[in-house]
C-alpha cells in the first residue's frame, strides 16, 4: 500500500500531511490538539504503538516517542497492564476549578442535590422496576426475533406489540380497538405532540385544558403553537358546561384520576363530555397516565370504550415501568389515523423495535400484570404512611381525591388568602423536601395546596417529609400570628383583599387606635433595648440567630401554637452561645417556681428540668435519675428541703 492510502481510524491521521522530517512531533501535536479540544476525553485509551506505527506505517519508535513526550507534558499516563490513557488537561477556571457549562433549564436536575427528599409528583418507583423479568424477556426476544423484526419496520410500531395491547387494553381499561387502531409512540409526550400538530393543521388553534392540570402536558400543547383554554375543575371533575362557552373543538383531560386534584370524572359529567363531542365535532385527548393504580376498586373504564370516533386515548409505560423506555400509546379516532402515522413515521420512523418486543412478551407471559399488582400494593402502603402523619400532624389539611395514583394534594381552605402556596413550597424546600405548589399547576385563581408524590420514597422517608412539612407550616402559623397580635398585615406572600384589612377585622372605638399606636411604640422600644443588651453579650455575628431562638421561646410561653422543637443550634460558637443562653432562661424559671437549681444527677427525691427544646414546661422526675438530654442541655432542680411537696 502506497504512503497515500496508508491511514488510521484513530483522528484520521495520514502520514500524508506529515512533513518530510519531524513525524514525532507532527504525532504529538495532533494528539494534543485532540486533547484540548475535546476529542480526546480524560480516560481514553490510546492506541497501542505496534498498531497505530502499523496503521499509518511508520516505524515504532517515533510513535513511542511521541508518546513519551506527551507523557512529560502531563497530558497522558502509561501503567504496566492499562496501556497509554489521556490524564486530561490541568483547571483553567478561576480559582483552580474546571469551568463547567450550565446545563439547559428543561434538563433534569438531580434532586439529592437540591434536597434530602423529592416529593414531585409523576415519578414513580424505579427500584421496583422488574429488572429480572425485562431480563429474560430480553433474552427470550434475542433467540427468537426475525430479522425483519429488528430492521427499519412499521411507523404504527411492532405488529406483536400492538396486538398484545390490544387484547391488554380490552381487559384491563375496557377499550374498544384493534392493532391496526393502535400506534406505539414515544411516551404521552409525542402522543400530544403528534395531536397537536394534526389540530394546528386543521385549524383548531386552541384547546381546553383542565385547571389545575398538568403543567407538563399544558407546556407541550403550547410549543406546538396550541392556545390552551382553562377550564375549572371541582369535585366531580372538568365543569364540562364550560366547553360550549368557550367555542374550543378540543379538549385534553385526565378523566380517571385528574391531576393533580385526584378525582373522577363524575357519570353526569362524562356524558355532557360526550354529547358537546359530538355536537361540536371536537376532539377529546385522554391522558390515561396511571389508572392501573386504584386502591379501593377497580378503576373506571376508560372514555374511549364510550365513544371510540371522538376520544384520542394515550397511555404509556411511566408510570407503570419506567419513563426512561419512552413508550406508550395512542389509540386516535379512524379520521385522524392515517394522517398521524404519517406525521409518527416524518417524526422519528418508529419507535425502538427491541423495548417493543420485550413489552410485549411481558404483557404475554402475564409478568407485567403481577408486577403492577406487587407495585400496587406497595403504593397503597406508601400513601397510607403519608396521609397518617399528615392527619396527625397537619388536621388543618384537606386531602383531596380519590385512593388513587402515584400523588396526592393537600390544601389549607382555613388558610385560603393567608399562604402563598410558592413561597410555602420555597421554605418546605430549604427544610430539605421538594414539593409542587398546586398553583404551578394553574392558569387559575383558586387556594393554596401541595402536590406531593409518595411513589419513590419507603414508608419511613415520606412519614419524615410530612413531619418536615409541618414544622414549617406550624412555624408559618406562629409567624402569622405574632404579626396580627402586633397590628400588622396577618398575610403571606399574597396581598390583602379589598374589605378584609385588620382594620375592619378589628374595629375600634374612636381613640382606640391611637392607644393602639401608643403600644406599638412601647413593644417597638422595648424590642431596641432587648437587642442592644442581646448584642453587648453575644456580639453582632450571633445577634440575629439568639434573637429568633428567644422569640420561639417566648412565643411557647405565651402558649402560642408552635413547633415543639425549635431549630437545633448552627455547629461552632453560635452553638455555644445558644446553649448557654438556653440554660440560663430555664434556670430562671425554675428559681421563680422556688425551686432550687442543682447538679445534672440529684439524690433521692424529686427533679425539675427545663428543657431546652420545650422551655416552657418544667417536666417532674423521680431521681436518681440522668437528664434525657445526650447534649446536656437541661437543667435539673430540687425543691429546697423541708419545702412541702
């Protein structure tokens, strides 16, 4: 072979463009340009010398060399056994650090990052995903698949899969519709996204949307140039006498378990649904995303079995498996068909073949049906443990919808105008526990409320994320009421209503306000000189964090409605300081009960401590007797002797 026909894979080197002398350093050169560019990434093997001096034939030694010379530079490493890899190029970035290019805001974001738990709703177990059975109906697939199988095949998808649905679909959700009705796409997501490209062509620019609804789904119609029309939802569903008003010819919902607010779409409501259908010739899209997972019966069937010429129905395995597979399914009206397997088959040709053909083994063999059932009930376990800490902890709450699906929503109707549900999604969030507000999910006014996803975390962890989400709620509350005792705005986040200011909730007499003024400078002056004695003892970096511990303290002895346990102490002096100041309040209270103040461990008789985390109780035990507190943050007293008891 000529020098001109001699090359290697490896960069497209060609000996060609190599000067007549110095072919080391022409190698050398060319590898480190990879390097820096990036086509060489840290950890990559470079060819072995007796190979690449083969491929662009030269001798050895000049490409030992080159590697050598890299090896001096810190740009390689060779280690007895691994060969020559690339070690990658020293930090440029300020302070030493590689800079790092942002991710995209649609990417997701790790959540142990952001958060100790993620509550966000629409993610669903993926440890109970049944590895060992997509395992051997992988294998099972591979021994017997036919070439033609695994080749460039039918955009409407696998022909073995859509006929598994068809029969899957028929039994578990009652639909009406064969193979050829079926088309396997890529998650809901290109369902909607084919839908919506076939209204656009057609003129139907707008859609009704249910509200609150899914904020995903309403951001896919909207990039595919949709207006979407909010439509109430209420306790029996989409408030359907909303649709012929609206003059839409569309209309996207979630009829057996609504997202987020969880209910059913009512009987009255699903045939007012399909009479303004059929009356206006409209459109209806029906996201089915998890009805395999009713808790306390079988699920209703689907809209599609009721009126197959007007309802789109769209499932997928996301819920059920895992989103990462993206697939699903679209089973359209006959009109519609031929032109969205056309527009599936410009999008993408067809969806993966094998993930296809393991699906439908699994639905075969009838291991997808045991593992929904085995999930089921570990679901349900989840959402029991949930709604137990949260009924003991949050009374206030309302949850609402049915024993169904992978979330739930809580609301406050007592707090409805007082909380902004954002900023309270904000603070959950710094108490290490992600959550959804409701009005993410709304084009709407309405109340406040929190969408919380149950299905990835163990019965301990969710009941730990409830007890965290209602500390900062009772910590709100508090919060709450000191500013209305104080005469100031008793809201959140939102602003006060025309007609429900504290001036026209109080009403006073004529003078009474300006007596009102007249105590408000008294607690403000009394607040200065409490800070300015504070401040001369602790100094100004502890100054505010002593101050809130203080106020929390008051407030329980006020008997205000708190947190039982304030905020542990920051590590370090803080921590210090706050103990000491701690101990010295519980000491004061036990000698204004008379009682007197003594060692950690008494003798015979009776004690007293002050805890640090309920300081407004002094709590009695029989000594001898060790202070519960492993922190020594308690304080022990006895009464004197010859007091009477």
């Amino acid at each position: 072979m000529t020098e001109a026909g001699r090359g290697a894979d490896f960069l497209q080197l060609s000996p060609a463009s190599a000067p007549a002398r110095g072919l080391t350093s022409w190698l050398v050169a060319a590898i480190r340009a990879a390097i820096i560019d990036g086509r060489l990434r840290a950890g990559t093997s470079l060819p072995a010398t007796r190979l690449l001096a083969g491929d662009l034939g030269v001798s050895r030694g000049a490409v030992v060399e080159a590697y050598q010379r890299l090896a001096d530079e810190g740009l390689v490493s060779a280690r007895p056994g691994t060969g020559t890899r690339v070690c990658g190029l020293p930090p440029t970035g300020p302070g030493g650090a590689a800079p790092e290019r942002p991710a995209p805001a649609l990417l997701p974001q790790p959540w142990r990052a952001r958060a100790d738990l993620d509550l966000s709703p629409g993610v669903p177990d993926l440890a109970a995903f049944p590895r060992a059975a997509w395992l051997r109906a992988e294998r099972s697939v591979l021994d017997r698949a036919s070439v033609t199988e695994l080749g460039y095949g039918d955009p409407r998808g696998s022909q073995t899969l859509r006929q598994e649905l068809a029969g899957w679909l028929a039994r578990t959700r009652g639909l009406r519709a064969t193979a050829d009705d079926i088309i396997v796409v890529n998650g809901v997501a290109q369902a909607l996204a084919l839908l919506a490209q076939w209204l656009n062509a057609h003129g139907r620019t707008r859609i009704a949307v249910e509200d609150p609804g899914s904020v995903g789904s309403h951001d896919e119609l909207t990039y595919w140039g949709l207006a979407t029309v909010p439509v109430p939802v209420d306790e029996h569903g989409l408030q359907t006498s909303h649709l012929a008003r609206s003059g839409v010819r569309a209309v996207l919902l979630t009829p057996a378990h609504q997202f987020p607010t969880g209910v059913v779409l009512a009987p009255q409501r699903r045939r007012e649904l399909l009479d303004w259908a059929v009356t206006a010739d409209a459109v209806i899209i029906e996201d089915d995303y998890d009805a395999e997972y009713r808790y306390d019966r079988a699920p209703v069937p689907a809209l599609q079995a009721a009126a197959p010429g007007q309802v789109a129905y769209a499932g997928t395995t996301s819920k059920t498996l895992a989103p990462g597979l993206r697939l699903g399914w679209l089973v359209p009206p006959v009109r519609l068909h031929a032109d969205l397997v056309e527009a599936k088959h410009a999008s993408d040709l067809g969806s993966p073949a094998l993930a296809q053909l393991v699906l439908a083994r699994l639905i075969a063999t009838g291991e997808l049906e045991q593992h929904i059932r085995l999930v089921r009930k570990r679901q349900r376990t989840r959402r029991d443990a949930l709604l137990g800490v949260l009924r003991e902890q949050l009374p206030e709450a309302r949850v609402q919808g049915v024993p169904a699906g992978l979330h739930l929503l809580i609301t406050f109707p007592a707090r409805a105008g007082q909380v902004d549900d954002a900023e309270l999604a904000e603070r959950i969030h710094q108490a290490g526990v992600v959550v959804h507000p409701l009005s993410w999910h709304r084009q709407l006014p309405g109340p406040p409320g929190l969408v919380l996803g149950y299905a990835a975390h163990t019965p301990d962890q969710l009941r730990e994320a409830a007890r965290r989400i209602a500390a900062v709620l009772r910590d709100l509350a508090t919060g709450v009421g000191r500013r209305a005792a104080r005469g100031r705005e008793p809201r959140i986040g939102a602003p006060m209503p025309p007609g429900h200011g504290p001036e026209l909730a109080d009403a006073r007499r004529s003078g009474q306000h300006g007596q009102q003024h007249a105590a408000d400078g008294r607690e403000e002056q009394g607040h200065a000189q409490r800070q300015v004695a504070v401040r001369a003892e602790v100094g100004d970096a502890h100054l505010p964090a002593v101050l809130q511990d203080e106020d929390q303290q008051e407030q329980q002895d006020d008997g205000e409605e708190g947190d039982g346990q304030p905020q542990a102490a920051d590590p370090g002096g803080l921590d210090l300081v706050l103990r000491q100041r701690r101990r010295q309040r519980g000491a004061r209270r036990l000698r204004r009960l008379g009682l007197r103040v003594g060692n950690r461990r008494l003798g015979d008789g009776w004690r007293f401590c002050a805890h640090w985390d309920t300081p407004s109780r002094i709590r009695q035990r029989h000594a001898p007797h060790y202070c519960p507190s492993a922190r020594r943050l308690c304080v022990a007293a006895s009464w004197p002797p010859g007091r009477p008891r």
